[in-house]
C-alpha cells in the first residue's frame, strides 16, 4: 500500500472510528444492565416514536421468533433515518465510560438490541429540498458488539443498504404504519433469552402505561 493510499485508508478509518466507538460503547452495559432495560425497550421504543408527530398510533407484534414494531409517526429526515446507522460519537469517551450510558439522550434505541443482536428498519424518508418521498430499508447488525472493525464495517453495509434501497414514492400520503422495526428474538446476546426479555417488558407496560400516556400525549393508541 503506497502512501496517499495508506493516508486515504487512514482517513476513511478515523471517519467510522469515533461512531463505532460510539455504538460500542452504548452497547457495553446491555449484559451488566440487562435487569433493567428488559423493563425499559418498550417504553424507549414508544418514545422514539413520540418524536416524530403529535398523533401517534403504534402496534407491537409478537411472533414465535420475532418482534415487530410499527407506527405511524411522520416520515423521516435523511439524517434522522442516517443517524440510526451512524449515530453521534461521543465528545468527551473519557467522561462516557465513567457512567451509565442507559437512559442518556440518544442512546435508548442502541439499548433495544437487547432483544435481538439484529434489527430490520423499513420506513419513509422525506427529502424536503425537493418536496419528495422515498421508501427505505436497512439492517443494523451489532453481532459482534466488543469488536470495533466489526461495527466499522457493519456501519458501511448499513449505509450502503440504505443508499442501495431508496425508491421514490408517487404521490405520497401516510398510512396507518409506515415505519416498521423488526428484531430477531431467537438471535440475542449470550445470557440473554428473548422471550423472557418480551414477557418481562409487556409486563412493566402493563404497570407503566397510565404513566406512558401521560408523559407522552401524543401517544394515541397502542396494540
């Protein structure tokens, strides 16, 4: 490898470093955290979703292998859907590390995975320069959540998925749920069983919905 290629290499690399950092991170406490974010995805997910509109309808589906989750907030920007695959590095990793990432401000849908090492996204992106509407989808792999180069390459395939699979909508109106997120629940992290990690999130819903509605008006209904 001559040098200007080595120097492109190495540029590239810092470029994905600071971000897979990051996702490592966000994804360290999941197994020592793991008694308290079994009781948190639900409400993590329900608030992302709070984000994006004040009429909000959302549907949990539970398969023998999977869990879906689908609502219909509004389309996403290009960065919104972006920053899924790529999201902010952290400014100060020193003073990260020293605390509890659970719970901080845009690390609660990395704690999702606690239900599955995979997730599928499919949703609506609005490009608003140009007043149109594309459909989406992506796979955000965290197998390997210890190993950087595995995340840095993981973010790339991601991002070229989601590039790859933009197809412009005609004529574009909601519908009842456009965005969609898909865990694989029978593909968790060592320790971790997915069906007791659903039961025991349905269960702490069941108890914090009052609260759930009341913190998040724009909540409107959820299956």
């Amino acid at each position: 490898m001559n040098i200007h290629n080595k120097l492109e290499y190495l540029k590239e690399r810092k470029n994905y470093s600071g971000h897979a950092h990051s996702i490592k991170t966000h994804l360290k406490p999941i197994l020592s955290k793991s008694n308290e974010l079994r009781k948190r995805w639900m409400w993590e997910l329900l608030q992302n979703a709070s984000d994006l509109g004040n009429e909000i309808n959302a549907e949990f589906e539970f398969l023998d292998n999977f869990l879906i989750f689908r609502h219909n907030g509004e389309p996403f920007t290009l960065d919104q859907a972006y920053n899924l695959i790529k999201p902010e590095s952290s400014k100060d990793n020193k003073s990260t590390e020293s605390k509890s990432v659970i719970g901080q401000f845009g690390t609660g849908f990395i704690s999702t995975h606690i239900l599955s090492k995979k997730i599928a996204v499919s949703g609506v992106v609005e490009h608003s320069e140009e007043d149109k509407y594309f459909r989406f989808s992506f796979n955000l792999d965290r197998s390997e959540r210890e190993d950087k180069n595995f995340l840095i390459q993981s973010i790339k395939d991601s991002e070229k998925e989601y590039r790859d699979s933009l197809i412009e909508i005609e004529d574009y109106s909601p519908s009842d749920f456009d965005t969609e997120f898909v865990y694989q629940i029978d593909d968790t992290y060592s320790s971790i069983v997915g069906n007791q990690i659903i039961e025991d999130g349905f269960d702490s819903f069941l108890e914090l919905i009052p609260f759930v509605f009341a913190f998040r008006p724009q909540l409107k209904k959820i299956n």
